[in-house]
C-alpha cells in the first residue's frame, strides 16, 4: 500500500505557536498566554522560541513551545533513537516535504502521522496536535510530494503488455534495454537520470543531467541497433549518448555545437524514407528543419521543411500512427492546440489534422512507443498527479486518456 493513503494530509499549517496566536489578541492575552506556557515574561512580546532554529533548518523540539532540547534532520530518518517518542514541537525552513510517522520505518501504528509542507514554519504539536504529541518514531524528508508519498524519488511506472515481433521499422522505439516492452527516462531531482522498464526493476543511470536542456530519443541512430539518446547541454553541444541495449550508455560523442539557436528539438525517426532515423528542429524564426540521420549518429545537411512553427512549444515523435508505416509528428501550439502531421515518408509532411480537447504548454506529453503492446504508437501526458495514456487507434486518432502511472509535478522532472 502506498504510503500516501496513510498519510493524513492536513490543510497547510503556519506559524499558529501558541505565543503567536496570543499575540494577535493584544497584549495582555499575549501576556497571560505566554504566562501559561511558563515563558519569561520580559521577552514576552518580541522572543519567539521558534527562531531557536535556523533559516534553511528543519529542527525538532524536545519540549512544548519550541524548548529543550532541539536537532535538525536534512535526511530521512527511519528511527529516531534518541529522539522516539520525544518531538513536542517543530519548525520547517527548508523548501523539504516532510513526513512525521508515530512509527519505525515510515509506517502509522495508533495515531497517525504529520505532513509538513516546505517552509511551513513552527508547528507546536502540544498545543496544535496534542495527539500528535511525543509519539513521532520515523521522519521522511523528500525532494517533492510524489517522493514523499511513494518513498522513491523517480516516477514507477509499469508496463503491463509487450510489443509483438516483427513490428515495422516506424514502431520500433521507446525500448532501451531490448526486451519488447517500453521504457521511461525520467530526469529527477538533483539531475539525476532514471531508467524505468517498467517492471518495478529501474536503475540510476547517473547525476548531472539537469545541465542538459533537451533529452530526446527514438530508436538507433548510429546503426547497432539499440536506442539512443540526444542531448543538448547548455552551451549548445548536441551529444549522442548510445545506448548499451541494457539501459546504460557507451561514452557520449559530440554530435557538434550551436544547437541553442534551436526554441525546439525532436528525435522522430525515419522522416525521408532512407530507412535511417532523423532529427528535427525549430529555430528562433519558426523554422522547422530535417536533420536526416546518416546512420552513424550524426547528419547530413539539413533540409528546411517550412516557416510557422515559432508558436509550437512541443514536438512529439510519436512514430507511425496513421498506418501507413511512415514517422508522423505531433505538435502543441500556444493556443493549447495539439496536430497531428502525418509524415509523408519523403521528409515533409501532409495535412494537419487537430486534436480535440485543450492541451495546456506546463504538462509534459512524451511518446515512448507502444505502450499498449498492439503494435500501434502511444502518448503519454503528465497532469497533476497522474499521467495518463492515449492509445493510438491505427488510423491516426487516439482512445480517450486512460490512467497510468503516479506523475511528480514538481519542476524540475522531465520523462522522455
Ligand atoms: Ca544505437
Ligand atoms: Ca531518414
Ligand atoms: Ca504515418
Ligand atoms: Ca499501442
């Protein structure tokens, strides 16, 4: 069972110290407050106790009010040693998710447990949540609320189908590791790259990787088979990272630079019918390009495709969902408007059919290939919470939005 449907999620909770609270009343029901609490009375007015932890801390507090003893946490914490038992107050200046649990382990046993949203400020359990009150056993501490949640700072997803053999050239994408099933690449926190098969078994590819400002993949591109990933660095270096077929990359390869001149970049398979994957690219005047792939990893010559694209804010290369066998191309306008361009297998495209529904520019789409395992492509759209697939129907249309997986909206992911 998830964590999450143990949690008790309660409403966000500022600075409500019992002293503050007073306060607010005047000062003379400030002064018998404080006088409750057993405070001094000389600061009465101006102390706040909770300042005792620091800008950027998450602290715990022995005592009611913010006294005793006091520790900072920045880990997750699945025993609390000293601590059991012991937290009657606490204050988060951190941008942390934090969970409070009454057991060892991130576990709830008889009263519960606490969310603590980032800079949630001073919460005194024994006058706020006297349940709550010297009965914290565990504390996990997380980079979003997905992580806190679930316990894993990468999205799991789960791929219940794999694809038939034999599949058109169009439809084989989205498969890192070669077992017929797709996989995800999930960029999480701290850069850190995620290779996700969908079976529960993912790996951390490696950290860095939030200095890339473009992550696209479809397919080989340097001719042994196995898929591999272009990035973008921000200097403008297009890298080609080729994959091992087992989820892991060989030593990346400079594909060349001034690719920072480009608002968009897709990776979108064969576009011109040689039979070897492309590239293409949207520079600061609108103009889409072919970068048709040689086969080695790098391109020839790139050819203009046509003027009006500076309005798309995603390019999806979705593969063959038409059915004809040819790389077709989705496109999302800034009008929340979402085309289909079916590829026309010479490196341009036919008429634009549009797509029902609004398509807002902040939730991430990412095509992965066939995820349903009919051997027709998919999509995928993060919305907030929960993404959701759309099978392809073959004839360049799409099912309804189904659920798929847990999403982590925080900023910083980016799934490919
Ligand atoms: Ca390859
Ligand atoms: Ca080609
Ligand atoms: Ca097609
Ligand atoms: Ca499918």
């Amino acid at each position: 069972m998830p964590i999450s449907s143990l949690l008790r999620r309660l409403a966000p909770f500022r600075a409500r110290a019992r002293w503050k609270a007073a306060a607010a009343l005047g000062g003379a029901a400030a002064l018998t407050a404080t006088l409750l609490a057993g405070a001094p009375t000389a600061t009465a007015s101006t102390y706040d106790p909770s300042s005792r932890c620091p800008a950027g801390k998450f602290c715990v507090f022995q005592s009611p009010d913010f006294g005793g003893q006091m520790a900072t946490f920045s880990t997750s914490q699945p025993t609390l040693g000293w601590w059991d038992n012991r937290i009657s107050s606490l204050v988060n200046n951190t941008g942390l998710y934090i969970s409070l649990l009454d057991g060892p382990n991130y576990t709830t046993q008889h009263v519960g447990s606490l969310y603590v949203s980032p800079y949630n400020g001073a919460i005194d359990l024994n006058f706020s949540f006297s349940e709550l009150d010297n009965v914290f056993s565990s504390i996990r501490i997380a980079h979003s609320d997905f992580e806190l949640s679930y316990g894993t700072p990468y999205m799991d997803w789960y791929r219940p189908d794999s694809r038939p053999s034999g599949l058109p050239a169009a439809a084989q994408f989205g498969d890192l590791n070669g077992d017929g099933r797709p996989d995800l690449l999930e960029r999480a926190y701290g850069g850190k790259l995620w290779f996700l098969p969908g079976d529960d078994k993912g790996h951390l590819i490696g950290a860095g990787w939030d200095s890339m400002t473009k992550l696209v993949r479809h397919g080989d591109y340097n001719g042994d088979g196995k898929e591999d990933v272009f990035a973008r660095d921000k200097n403008g270096v297009l890298w080609l990272y080729p994959g091992n077929g087992k989820g892991w990359f060989a030593p990346r390869v400079k594909v060349g630079g001034g690719w920072n001149s480009m608002r968009q970049l897709a990776a979108v398979g064969d576009l011109n019918g040689d039979g070897r994957r492309d590239l293409v690219a949207v520079d600061s005047a609108g103009v889409l390009w072919l970068y048709p792939g040689n086969g080695h990893g790098w391109f020839a010559p790139r050819v203009k495709i046509g003027g009006g694209w500076s309005g798309m804010n995603a390019l999806l290369g979705v593969g063959d969902v038409n059915g004809d066998g040819k790389s077709d191309l989705i496109a999302r306008d800034s009008a929340r408007g979402l085309w289909l361009y079916p590829g026309n297998g010479r490196g341009w495209f036919g008429a634009r059919t549009k797509f029902s529904a609004s398509w807002p520019s902040d939730q991430q789409l990412f095509a992965t290939g066939d995820i349903t395992g009919d051997g027709v492509s998919d999509f995928d759209r993060g919305f907030p919470g929960q993404s959701y697939y759309y099978q392809g129907l073959g004839n360049g249309k799409f099912s309804n939005p189904m659920a798929d997986m847990p999403w982590d909206g925080a900023g910083y992911v980016w799934a490919f």
